[in-house]
C-alpha cells in the first residue's frame, strides 16, 4: 500500500517530522514501512521559466533561440527545436548542471554555433505523461498552465511533484489498513493526535433510484451486501490537479473523472467500487448471480473469458456485465457518451473472489483487496462519498435514494478485557485506565469488562488480540527485558539421535549430505525402469501442482539421487559420494494423509568408489549404530540394479533396504557415462532393530590360537555364505574371521575359486589347547563340506 504524506494530512496532522521518524514510528507500532520516496528526487535545479522571446536560430530551420526569465533579473539563453514554444508560456527549464530522471545530466553547450545554457523539458523528460497533466502534448514542451506560476520556482512544486510516498507492507488480517483512512487511524494513535474523518455528505439529489433501477442478489453466500446508487448527467473529463496528484503518488494512473472517483475511493476507504454506463443495463436491473456453464464475457481489458458456475458475475436480465470483485465487462465502462452511471459498492466472498481471479489468471487491485475479505460496514460510506466527489467536481447530478441489499450477518463480537492478564501475558504493568484510552481510539467500545471491537478490525477475536494491540501502541520498546521463567528440558528423542548419529557416521566416511523436494515427476518412475504395475507408482498426486516435475509425492528416493549424481556428472565433477536423509511417502487406503517414511540413500561414483566400497560404508553405519547380524543377499530381480550386482539387506526377515550398482539403461537415462552405486536403507526398520544397549568386554587375559584355512568352492557360492558357515560351526570361541584371499586362475579348475580366510580363536576363561582349536576347524571344514566347499589340497 502507498501512502500520500498530503492525502494522510487530511486526516491527521501527524507534526513535523521527517519520513525516517514517520516510518520508524509507524513500524514500531505495527503498520510496518517498506521504504518511502520522494516524488521528484531525481529532478535538481529544473525550474519554471517564462519564455521573455523567441527568435528562429540563424542556422536552422527548425531550431528557436529563447530567452528564459528565471527569476534573477537576468534572461537565460535556451536553444529548442519544439514548435509549441511562444513568448509568455511558463516552462520547466533544465538550467546548467541539472539533473533530470533516468540520470540524464544536463549542462550549457552550443547548438549550431548559439550558446544554449540548459534545456526546456517535456512531460516524458520529468517522468510524467498525459495522464497527469491532460492539457499537455506528449511530443513538445510542457506548457504549464498551472495558477500563481513564478519565474524561478521549482519545478516539483509548481507542478504538485513534491509529496513523499511510503511503501506500507500490509498484512492480509489487516484489509482494513489497504486505505487512507485505515493508515489515518494507525497514524493518529501512533502519533497521539485527533483523527478527522467525516462523514461524506450529499447536498443535492433529483429522483429515486427505485424508479429506474433493480437489483437481484440471487447468491448471497457470494455477496453478502450490494448497494447502488445512480448519477445522471454526467460531465467526462480530466480529474482536477489535486485528485490526479494523489492517485499518481498511490500508483493510479489517472484517467478520466468518473473512473478516477472510483479508483480515489477504493484508495481512500479501501473499498473497491464499480461504475457501470446505465444504458448498457438490459431491464434496468442488475442481477447478481452464479455464472452459467460456458457463458463468456469480454472483460475492460479486451480478452473474452469464458465463465464457471463457480464464479460470481453482476448481470442484467440479458448478459453478464462484470466478474465480481474482479473486474468489469467491456461495455459495462464509462465512454465518453456515458450520460447516467450506476455507482456498485459491495461486498463478496473473498475466498471466491480469490478462486475466480486465479482461474481467469486476471488479479486486479480489486480482487487483491475483495480476497482479504472486506468489511459490508464501508459500502455505504465508500458510495456515498463517490457521490459527494461527483458534486466537488460538478461531474453530474446525484440521483435519489440508494438500493441496498443486504445479506450481511453483523454480530457484535464481545472480547473479556482481562487487564491483569494482559499484563502477565505481555510482561508490563499499563493501568487499567491507559488500556481503556488505546482501546477507545481504537474505535473500541468498552461495555463493563467487555471489549466490543468495531466491524473493521475482524482481526481481533481473542483476548491475545486484544493484548497484542495494548502492547503496540504501549509501545513494544517499553516492555522490559525479563529472564526466561521455568526451567526448560528439552531434549533431543531418541529418533533424532539415531539421526544425528547417521548424518556424523556418513560425513565421517567422506559422503556430503544434499537435500531433494519431496515432489517429483512422475517420468522420474520410467527413468530408473519401474515396470507399470509397480507399487511404487502408487503415489500421491498433489492437487495443485507448480508444474509436472513437482506434481506427485516420491515413493522412493533413488531418483532423486541420481538426479544429484548426473547433474555432478555433467559438470565434469570426477567424481562423487553423497547421502540424503528425507521421507518417502505411501498413500494409506481410506485416509486422506499418506504415511511418510524417513529414509537414508548413499550414492556414488569414480574411479575410487565401487560396490564394495559402498558395501564397506553400509557396513560401518550399520555396526556403529549397532545394528548387528545383517546379511547381504543378491537380488536379480531389481530393475534399477545391474542384475548381476545388485544386494538385498536383511537382518532376520526384516529388510533394511537395498544396495548395487545402477542399471546401464538407468544411468543412460541419466546421461551418466561411468559406473554409478546407490544404496537405500529403511530408518524406520533400522531403529527397530538397534542393539538397546552397547556390551563391553575387559581385554583378554589369555593367549589366542590362529588358524588359515584355504578353501576350494564353486565360483557362484557367495563368500558370506562361506563365511557365515564358519561362524557357525566354531562357535563361541570364533573372536575374528578375516577373508584375505580369493584367487581365480590357472591353478584351480574353471568355474571354482579359491578363498582364504584367517581365523582366531580365544577363551575368555583358558588358554586353548591345540586339541581344541584343532576340533573347531574340523567342525567348521565338515559344515563347509555340506554346502560344497573343500579345503583345498
């Protein structure tokens, strides 16, 4: 919202003091400034000049020497080439060194051999148009026809470029605060001066309104309350200079009277108002309605639209005239023939109105206020007021009576005004009898120990509300500073330990953690080769999507995975190694919210990284965190895996996740050239499967016994199973099995492989017997046997 410094001295004197004390003191008490501008700061020593004589330059057909007088008892020499320049015209002269908008400097120089000492500005030049000063041409020199022009003046004020913009940032609770007269009311309890605000008056009407016009609320959930009222006679023409200098340091650009009242008030009261060309009302009567399926209507900016039953429209008995609260129909505006109008000053559903805009793609400065959702309260005075500038400006004749359908329900809300504990709540100690006076120039009624607010503020509800207003204008810098009360326990869950300690161990393995959105594209599926009967395709669709790549919620995070590995990839990164901790999300039957799965995935790439690197990291996260007796099992049936390198991790018959290498189809999809590893692990079966509590042994008292054990297999026999067996079969007494050998080659047959491990052997309570450690291995070799594994001769 801009606000005019001149429009809010109407309303309030708010004393001498400088934009930076307004807007601090403004913030301060909660109607917080963006920032404020000086109309015409860019402008420096551009004065009024009155042209004393012109003359044709002497080598030049179209160039004019002119002769300013600038007020220093001495004429100025200007050369220009403008046509519409003649002795006596007062206008703006750029003087040597001045500035101009758009850091344009001007300094003294020759034209065609004649000494030109500035520059004579047209309206562009000062960043102005046609629409500010009517009588002007847009390609000659501004002629100023402006009373009480002095030679020598300057420039800003002569022509009313000289008020101060501030830019408040206006919070949608508060539509009250979209206009003049809402910032007034902050404006004056800030600055504790008297708020005048009068009610508009009419002084002359001719008619009634009822004899030529009906109005139809047929939706009245849509629009609680319609009012109308009509001038005839009416007079098109330029707004006069202090209305036109308001509406353009608001952001309005002005057009013609009767458009510029409506768009003045709508700044003014906050209510945005419609004035409809009478002739153009089929029946002279207005139907306020739900569109018809398929109706179209062609809006004031030229485009047809086509309509929803959903959508509010005002009507005659034939046609549409306007999307409500948006904007209006062609012919429903005001032409220059236009000879009796119908003021419209109502109040809709913001929520529809917001819909209705956001279909038609068509957000207006109306629908931006109607969607805040408007007090019914301001139709009358925002109508009457339209009328009353309709008479200052003798723009027509005012036509009796008003229509005023009103569907509105107005209860009075009643808020306990709790002083003690409000002063607990905020931590001050305001009396009873200050708290009272910020309320009544609030425009609250005070009824007992009842805070009645008035039908603007729908904001204040609660008694939190009411405590929040007592501390703004008691002033948010008097509350005292005062130690946090009670004793706080917060601590971190047991889940967010586990999580903690998953992003320490990855970031110690070298991994970089990097953060995915949570919606994807649906294509994401056919990138890493998911069938189309898979469950993972069971996802939740969003109902409002940013566009396709955002409209579904993951099931899985792999994608997102190599998506971060290809776009590494592509730009020529060697190599990569990350982690993602985030959810995935699985739609529940019969319930409206999915149930989210945190997940951790591991993904990388190089000539340093492979699958059992990779193995290794898992390995590690799994032990720290103490998850023990996990089994890697190959899994071929995967189709974003290499079939032939592809793991499935289990501990018991839970699954932990999966672990391999990326398809080559998938990691072609991907434009990845190199080989690419992913693993995906289950949080939430991980935390369940944790060791509660770590055990500790005390070092070793006795000697241990080793024994190597070279073993010839079928080359298909995964060494887990091998290894697996030999735990087994030996026992308690196994304290460590290490593989340090797998050969292939000429010295065994094809199709075998020979595998070493190194055991060793301990008792906790003796020193081992060769017997004994002799037994454990034969054990172990007679288990190995069963499952086609020898000692290898």
């Amino acid at each position: 919202m801009n606000l005019s410094m001149k429009w809010l001295s109407d309303y309030v004197d708010v004393g001498h003091v400088t934009p930076r004390e307004f807007a601090e003191a403004m913030t301060m008490s909660g109607s917080k400034v963006e920032g404020w501008e000086q109309e015409g700061s860019e402008i420096r020593n551009v004065v009024v000049g009155k042209v004393a004589e012109i003359v044709r330059h002497p080598d030049s057909d179209h160039m004019f020497i002119c002769q300013i007088d600038v007020g220093t008892g001495e004429n100025v020499q200007i050369v220009t080439g403008a046509q519409n320049v003649h002795a006596g015209d007062f206008v703006p002269a750029a003087l040597h060194d001045s500035d101009l908008p758009g850091g344009k400097h001007i300094k003294k120089g020759k034209l065609r051999g004649v000494e030109s000492n500035g520059m004579l500005c047209s309206l562009s030049e000062l960043g102005l148009t046609v629409h500010d000063f009517p009588y002007a041409i847009e390609d000659g020199i501004f002629i100023i026809q402006e009373p009480d022009l002095k030679p020598g003046q300057d420039i800003q004020s002569a022509i009313g470029l000289d008020d101060i913009c501030v830019e408040f940032e206006i919070t949608s609770n508060r539509p009250d605060c979209l206009s003049v007269t809402g910032l007034a009311r902050e404006a004056a309890i800030t600055f504790d001066r008297p708020l005048n605000i009068k009610a508009p008056v009419i002084r002359k009407t001719e008619g009634d309104i009822h004899s030529l016009l009906g109005v139809d609320v047929t939706a009245p959930d849509l629009c609680p309350r319609y009012v109308a009222r009509m001038v005839k006679n009416i007079k098109i023409g330029p707004s006069p200079r202090w209305m036109r200098e308001r509406l353009r340091a608001s952001g309005v650009r002005p057009i013609n009277n009767i458009v510029d009242i409506t768009n003045y008030v709508m700044l003014e009261y906050g209510q945005p108002m419609h004035a409809f060309d009478y002739k153009f009302v089929d029946g002279g009567k207005i139907i306020v309605r739900r569109a018809h399926e398929g109706e179209t209507l062609e809006t004031l900016d030229g485009v047809q639209r086509t309509l929803t039953p959903d959508m509010l429209v005002i009507a005659d008995v034939k046609k549409p005239s306007a999307v409500a609260g948006v904007m209006g129909g062609e012919y429903s505006g005001i032409a220059d023939d236009t000879n009796t109008i119908v003021f419209e000053s109502a109040c809709f559903n913001g929520s529809s109105v917001r819909t209705t805009a956001k279909k038609l793609g068509m957000r207006t400065e109306a629908s931006g206020r109607f969607e805040k959702q408007l007090d019914p309260e301001t139709c009358i005075p925002a109508v009457e007021r339209a009328c009353e500038l309709v008479e200052l400006l003798e723009a027509g004749e005012v036509v009796g009576g008003m229509i005023d359908v009103d569907h509105s329900s107005r209860q009075e809300r009643r808020i306990p005004l709790e002083p003690d504990w409000i002063n607990r709540f905020i931590g001050i100690d305001v009396p009873v009898e200050e708290m009272h006076r910020i309320l009544t120039r609030l425009e609250c009624k005070i009824d007992g120990d009842d805070v009645i607010p008035p039908s603007f503020r729908s904001d204040l509800e609660h008694k939190a509300d009411i405590s929040e207003e007592i501390a703004r204008f008691y002033g948010y810098d008097k509350i005292p500073v005062t130690a946090i009360r009670g004793v706080a326990n917060g601590k971190y869950t047991p889940e967010q330990k586990f999580e903690r300690s998953i992003n320490r161990i990855l970031q110690a393995q070298g991994l970089y953690e990097v953060s995915t959105y949570s919606f994807i594209s649906p294509k994401y599926y056919d990138k890493i080769n998911l069938p189309a009967d898979s469950s993972y395709r069971n996802c939740v669709v969003i109902s409002n999507p940013l566009g396709e790549d955002t409209s579904v919620m993951r099931t899985t995070i792999v994608p997102s995975m190599l998506e971060v590995l290809s776009r590494n990839y592509n730009n020529r990164n060697k190599a990569a190694a990350l982690y993602e901790i985030g959810n995935v999300y699985i739609p529940k039957s019969g319930e409206p919210l999915p149930e989210e799965n945190p997940m951790v995935v591991m993904g990388m790439y190089g000539e340093e990284h492979d699958f059992f690197s990779l193995k290794g990291i898992v390995e590690m996260l799994l032990e720290v965190l103490g998850i023990e007796g996990c089994e890697f099992t190959a899994k071929k049936d995967h189709p974003t895996f290499h079939p032939g390198r592809c793991a499935a991790i289990r501990i018991g018959g839970t699954s932990l996740g999966e672990i391999g290498e990326i398809h080559p189809t998938v990691l072609e999809n991907y434009a990845v050239g190199t080989r690419a590893y992913v693993a995906c692990l289950d949080m939430k079966a991980m935390f369940q499967t944790i060791t509660p509590e770590k055990g500790y042994r005390p070092l070793p008292k006795f000697p241990a016994s080793t024994r190597d054990l070279a073993l010839l297999c079928d080359d298909a026999l995964p060494v887990a199973e091998l290894q697996k067996t030999i735990k087994t079969a030996v026992g308690a007494i196994l304290e460590e099995i290490r593989l340090f050998d797998v050969y292939r080659g000429a010295q065994v047959e094809t199709g075998k492989k020979s595998v070493a491990y190194n055991l060793v052997l301990r008792a906790a309570d003796r020193t081992l017997t060769d017997e004994e450690a002799d037994a454990a291995v034969k054990r172990a070799l007679k288990a190995l046997k069963s499952i086609g594994a020898e000692i290898r001769s």
